[in-house]
C-alpha cells in the first residue's frame, strides 16, 4: 500500500493534482506547443527561468524533473529530480547553495543517475547572480504556486550544524570537531575500512588497495619524521589512532594523541589495546591548546589543521614550538586551497560537513611556520592521491549504503556521499589539494639526511617488530 507522500510522487497527469498535504496547489501546464513533458511545474518553471538571471538558467544542461512527472528534457546520464514542493520551499527560504543544501540533505532534491555527471556540471552557473528584481519574482510566483503552503516552510534538516559561542574557543571547537566525528564509529568504518585512517593515503599506482595506500602514507609520515626507538611522539587530531599503532608497533616510539571527540578516543584505547601497545600509547580527549607536556622529539599533525582557522595559525604553530624540543621535527599535513583568493563560503560544507573549517594556501602554514622560528625542510603535494582515496571511500559507502543508513541515518548517508564525490572532482579539477610540511625547531641538530631520497625510502628505519599497524576491534 502507497504512503501519501508516493501517491504524490505517482502521480504523472499533464494538469494540476489537488492540493498535497501541506495545502500546495500545483501549477496549470502550458501552451499546446511545449513538448509533451513539458506542461505542469516543468512549463511554469521553464517560463520563470527564462525570466530571471539575464536567462542564463534557461537551459539547465540537464534534465530537470518535478513532482508531478513533469520534465524539462535535457541529453546526459542523469537527471536533477525534485521530488517534493519543499525543495522549492528550501530555495525560497535560502536561495543559492544553502537552500540547495538543505533540498538535497532532506532528499526534496535528488539525482537520478550519475550524480558525478550532475556535480561536474556545477562550472556552468558560477557567477549567476539575482537580481533584487529577480528575487521578486521567484517570490511573487512561489506565492502564486503554493499560497499560503508559502509560509508552511518545510523544517530544516536535523543534522544541520548551528554553532553558537566565540569562533575558535574551545567549547565552539569542541561541538565543531564532535559534530563531524561523533557519528559513529561504526559508520566510519563501513566508510574508511579497517585502517580507519581519515586522510589522504598515499598510492604508487591507482590500482594499490586502500589498505595498501593508507599502511604506506603511515609510514611515509613515520620516514620522514626520522623516528627512531625510544623518541616521544604526539599526534595531533589522532583519530582513531592509527598512526600512533603504526608508529609504536613498528619504530619502537612512545606515543600521546589528542582528539576531541570522545568515541574516537574509547575507540582508539580499544585499538592500542588490542596491538598490545597500552604501554607505549596514551590517547586523551583534550584540545592541542590543553597539552601540558614538553620536549616532545616529533610531531604530527594529520589532517587537524583544517579546522584551526587562518588567524589561528600562529598560534597553532606557536604551540608546537612550545611542545617540540630543540631540533625536533614537526609534519603537517592537511588540506590547502591553491588560490590566494578566498572562495565565497560553501554553506553545505559549514553547515553539514566541517563547520567553522578553513582551507588556506600551503604558504600560510609556511609562513606561520617560520614566524615560530621552525625551519621548514621539505614540502610535498598528494593532490593526486586524494581523489584515489575518497572515490575508494565512496565505493565503501556505495557497498555498505544500506548499513550505513541504518546506522547514521538517509540524511548523513547523502551528505557523505554529496561531499566525498564532489571534494574528489575538486581534486582532480586541481581546486584543492592536500600538502605535507616537514618543519625542524632551530636550535639543535635535526638530523635529516642530505640525500632527500634516503629520507623517503628511510633506509635506516629500524623494524622493531611486525605487528599489524591496524588492529581492529570492531567498534
């Protein structure tokens, strides 16, 4: 038997359906000389995208098809589906990217096909902009299709982040960091696979396996801080811990890893446990900025420094400097932009995915680097192995999707799959990229080879044992 709303979505005639359960009437076809689906919604909206931006939306380069079966026809693999007035509703009450955001979150707004082949399309309305004119007259005519249903707005998605608090304290990083990690353990690991590792891995092919790729950017991270038996380790945003197991079981160091978010920390003291290395590993909840310790030998810092925010980056740095001995050495490595202009705000990233993050130019770390009096020694650019990494991610939630929707929920299952598809367009468009920084505190020796190449073949890595480097017990 068909709920409501698929009775609605049914519903295939050329004319106006009564009105649906929030009281919207649907809007009469058009002239006898549209193509044949082109009537109902598709002919209203036709007429009004002609009439708005200069009529750049005219054409929107792809299928568009609404509620009552209606279409605007269009060649490509795939079609944009409104599948429910409220996406209009979301638009209305935010127009641009945030309205869009929350259509799609909520599932008014959908794809049917390949969405790759929709977002790749997302070049051809950059710097569309309406008019005041132009906003009138979307709203003059969502008052005439939707009449009072116009002030029944559909209620924002759940899961939407609403950050309250001073930018950058502590308290607000703590509910931005645990909005995006205090998920699910569970669900991260359908995403990432038993490494759990949640960054960029490192390929010497695109066909190596994730796990190959992610076990050979730990080490990678581990060769070229110079880690030897017996050194200090602290890694910074530590996740799941991953690291700190490789680098414990495998170069004999004595690691500390700081998290925010308290199911990753449980999750992390399962994982040391279970490679047996309590002895060697401590994983705490607590803010970089919290850390009373000193003389740490190296550093690290994976993935985290997205979320310090630009005019926090000396203070970042600073804070390192504090923690590092003399010589010591400190990686970061982490998401940058490769434009010195700043972007306007992605409201769909803000809101849903990293709220209060920030993407930078390598050289703002660089330079906040050596403000800090830290020697930078070497920088690398993965930019390549992203788009490797999260398409195999997304390939894991594909696999998983039913799981992952039982587990977390449709709405966290579409912004996940929204975010990683397009952040490896983004990649591969070369928008964004993702850069490792070796940096050695002045003042002592650091140790680093002359030769770069025994430096990233770590030719003296000293193989202490062969334990797993990601035990996982299930979380």
């Amino acid at each position: 038997m068909k709920t409501e709303r698929e009775r609605s979505h049914s519903h295939r005639g050329p004319r106006a359906a009564p009105a649906d359960r929030r009281g919207f009437t649907r809007p009469i076809g058009s002239s006898c000389d549209e193509p044949d689906s082109v009537r109902g919604v598709a002919a209203v909206a036709r007429r009004l995208l002609s009439d708005v931006a200069d009529g750049r939306l005219a054409d929107p380069h792809m299928t568009v098809r609404f509620w009552d079966g209606s279409e605007l026809p269009s060649d490509g693999p795939a079609a944009i589906v409104i599948r429910d007035p409220a996406a209009i509703l979301h638009l209305v009450r935010a127009p641009g990217q945030l309205g869009l955001a929350r259509a799609w979150v909520d599932g008014s707004l959908d794809v049917d096909g390949d969405l790759e082949a929709v977002l790749k399309q997302r070049g051809v309305f950059a710097g569309i902009r309406l008019s005041a004119a132009d906003r009138v007259r979307l709203g003059l005519a969502a008052l005439r299709a939707f009449g009072a249903g116009l002030f029944r707005l559909p209620p924002i998605p759940a899961i939407e982040a609403r950050m309250t608090g001073r930018r950058k304290s502590l308290a607000r990083d703590r509910a931005a960091v645990r909005h995006h990690y205090d998920v699910s353990n569970r669900f991260y690991r359908l995403v990432l696979g038993p490494s759990m590792v949640y960054s960029c891995a490192y390929f010497v092919t695109p066909d190596d396996t994730l796990e190959a790729a992610q076990d050979r950017k730990l080490d990678l991270i581990c060769r070229k801080l110079r880690l030897a038996e017996g050194e200090r380790l602290l890694d910074i945003g530590c996740g799941w811990g991953s690291l700190l197991i490789h680098a414990a079981s495998r170069y004999g160091v004595r690691g500390v890893g700081v998290t925010l978010s308290e199911p990753q920390a449980r999750l992390a003291r399962e994982r040391v446990a279970h490679a047996g290395l309590e002895d060697q590993v401590e994983i705490r909840v607590q803010d970089y900025r919290e850390i009373a310790d000193r003389a740490f030998d190296k550093i690290a810092s994976v993935g985290m420094y997205e979320h310090v925010g630009r005019y926090e980056l000396g203070r970042y740095v600073g804070a390192v400097w504090n923690l590092l001995r003399p010589g010591g050495l400190f990686l970061n490595h982490g998401i940058t932009r490769l434009t010195r202009h700043r972007p306007e705000p992605d409201p769909f990233i803000s809101r849903y995915v990293f709220p209060d993050g920030e993407l930078h130019p390598v050289t703002d770390i660089m330079s906040a680097m050596e403000e800090a009096n830290l020697e930078i020694r070497d920088m690398e650019s993965l930019r390549e192995h992203y788009p490797l990494t999260l398409r195999r991610w997304v390939a894991n939630l594909d696999a998983n999707r039913e799981a992952a929707i039982a587990e977390v929920g449709a709405q966290r299952e579409r912004v996940w799959r929204l975010y990683m598809l397009g952040s490896a367009l983004g990649f591969e468009a070369g928008e964004i990229s993702v850069h490792q920084v070796l940096a050695a505190r002045r003042g002592a020796r650091h140790g680093l080879p002359l030769d770069r190449a025994e430096l990233l073949s770590g030719s003296r890595r000293p193989e202490r044992r062969l334990a797993s480097s990601t035990p996982s017990p299930k979380p």
